[in-house]
C-alpha cells in the first residue's frame, strides 16, 4: 500500500512539472516545405469520341507555407498558401499551352501524440483553387471556372527540440475545371494532384 501511495505521489509531481510546460507552449506552428505536384491526370472524353485522359497537366516541385493553430492539443486548423504556380498542358504528348492556378487550402488536423518525439496527424478540409494566365490553342480554348474541392491529408511531425521538428506530409486535392471552346464545353480536366511534402516546422 505504501509503494502505491508513494508510486502515486511521483506521479502527481511529474504531472505538476509537465502542466506549466504544455500550458506555456504556443497553439501556433509554422511549417515551410518543399512540395511536388502529381496530377492525377484524368479528363472526361473530348468531344463525346469516348477517348478520355488524353489531357495531361505538367508535375513539379513548389515551395509552401502553411500555418497552424492548436485548438487543443489532438486539434488544429491548418492553411496551406504557395503562390500562383504555372503548369503545361499537353493532349496526346503534344503542348497545347499553360495555365496558373493558386490552391490556398484549410484543413483540420487530429494529432495522435501531441507532444511525443514522434507526431503522426491525419486531416481533411476544403481547397479553392483559382484558375489565371489560361492559354490554351492559342486563346481557343479557356477554362470555364475556378475550383471548389475536398482536401485530405496525413503526415507526421518529428521534433528535433522543444521548438523545431521535421515534416513529412501527403495531401490529395480536389481541382477540376471545364474546358470550353468557343463556348461550348470539350471536357471537364480533373487535376486531382496527390501533394508529397517534406519540411521543417517550428512551434512559437
């Protein structure tokens, strides 16, 4: 009984060291990563001929800055911003032009073991995507509108010290537009990128 009582007594201290700690850590993290884009690269047939995937949208390496706040410690809310990045089209391997597309993103994040040497997180959220710069065939073809999409994501966080971590992070976005040619739609581009991220974090 006396070894219990004492067992609970080492408790109750390291619990009153360790609560001032977790108290005073900020709920803000910021994270800078280099991220690659990997279109999905899915469209519907063009023109009805039953012939679909034949546009390609141009994979490549982007830097990103996304900011979080700890709502407590399991939950966060994270945006993502990077700036307008520009992407080749192609259809049958042959360019037919470029467009920009800016994809701020939110999401919400539960973190499994906040506070570990080891942090894995799983999120889901929404993007908005915004379409600029469209030249496609010239000028002939246009993208008919902006995106609204679903986000889903999972990383983990691996401190290096109180402050800093290192950031391995996978994201599947949602960013589809039509394709209209002389007003009339050709076929619906589905980006669909899967966003792999590797950065540091640090925890104010």
């Amino acid at each position: 009984m006396k070894g219990m009582i004492a067992a609970l007594g080492v408790c109750a201290g390291m619990a009153a060291v360790s609560a001032p700690a977790l108290a005073q850590e900020s709920p803000w993290l910021v994270r800078v990563r280099a991220l690659h884009i990997d279109p999905a690269d899915k469209s519907d047939p063009l023109g009805g001929t039953g012939a679909g995937d034949r546009l390609h949208v141009s994979d490549k390496w982007i830097p990103e800055v996304d900011i979080a706040y700890f709502l407590t410690p399991n939950w966060a809310a994270e945006l993502i911003l990077t700036y307008p990045q520009k992407h080749t089209v192609t259809l049958d391997g042959a360019a037919i032009g470029t467009f920009k597309h800016l994809p701020p993103t939110l999401t919400a994040q539960y973190h499994f073991l906040p506070g570990a040497g080891i942090d894995p997180y799983v999120g889901a959220g929404v993007n908005y995507t915004l379409m600029s710069k469209v030249n496609l065939l010239n000028g002939a073809a246009r993208l008919e509108h902006d995106s609204v999409g679903l986000a889903l994501q999972a990383g983990v966080d691996v401190r290096i010290d109180d402050r800093w971590s290192v950031n391995l992070d996978v994201k599947k976005v949602q960013i589809r537009s039509d394709v209209e040619i002389a007003g009339a739609r050709v076929t619906r581009v589905k980006v669909d990128p899967v966003l792999l991220g590797v950065g540091l974090g640090y925890r104010f």
